[in-house]
C-alpha cells in the first residue's frame, strides 16, 4: 500500500510555500525520518522526513511547484524489514 509524503502544517499563514528541492530521486530508496524533499516559504527552508521505510515511487510536485498544506508532495512504497 503506497504511503503518502505530504506537506505538513508549517504554521505559514498566507505565506506561500513553494517545492525548493528534491534530495532523492524517483526509485530511491529511503529509511524513515530520511530527508526527502525541501520547502520553501519566505524567508525559511523546511526538510520534508519520510514516514517510512520504502521506495520513492512518484513524486507529484516538482521543483517550484507551489504546495499547500496536506498536500501531496510524492508517493513511497513502503518496504518490509526482515527480522532474525
């Protein structure tokens, strides 16, 4: 079941938030609380974390797209961890 990577409340009032860059790529993987992507409003650059473990399947917002809050920004396949 794919999980979403969404923009999350960043307390911006009227601000506009923009896509400022994306650290990994389509088909990356990543482990949870990794950086995935960065956000811009005036005057601040916020780091987007993974909600977990998987692959990066699709991003959606491309650099410079304009966002808002619950948006989503892209799609994880999450991945199951063998444990021994």
């Amino acid at each position: 079941m794919r999980v979403p990577i969404s923009v999350p409340d960043l307390h911006a009032g009227d601000e506009p938030i923009r896509v400022s860059g994306w650290l990994i790529d389509e088909g990356d993987l990543v482990l949870a609380g990794e950086l995935v992507v960065e956000l811009l409003i005036p005057g601040l650059a916020i780091d987007v974390v993974a909600v977990s473990t998987g692959r990066l399947i699709e991003i959606i917002q491309p650099v410079d797209s304009p966002v808002h809050v619950g948006d989503v920004l892209a799609w994880l396949e999450p991945t199951v961890e063998n444990q021994n």
